[in-house]
C-alpha cells in the first residue's frame, strides 16, 4: 500500500499554503499569538511552523 493511504487530514497545495501563511501574517501583525493565527487559518501549529520553514 502507498504511504499517502496512510496520511491524516488534508494535503494542502503550495498556493494554499503560501495563502493562509498570509492570513496568518496578518494576524500576527494585529498583535495576535501564533495559536490565534493557527485556529484563523485552521492547522496546528505544527504544520504552520514546518509551512514557515518551508516557504518563507
């Protein structure tokens, strides 16, 4: 069986990704936390610091 069978959750494509780390800068330059853009972009916080990581 393929591994991506295994998988949780939604795969999110490059300009999604790119788009709700967007959102997310916004948030955070209106003062709010990191878990307060999470839950606006919806992901955990994990996923947005390896996005960060990988896009930025």
């Amino acid at each position: 069986m393929d591994h991506a069978e295994f998988r949780k959750g939604q795969r999110h494509k490059p300009e999604e990704i790119i788009g709700k780390l967007r959102e997310a800068e916004i948030v955070l330059a209106q003062g709010g936390t990191t878990v307060d853009a999470c839950r606006r972009i919806a992901v955990i916080e994990q996923s947005y610091y390896h996005w960060r990581k990988e896009y930025e």
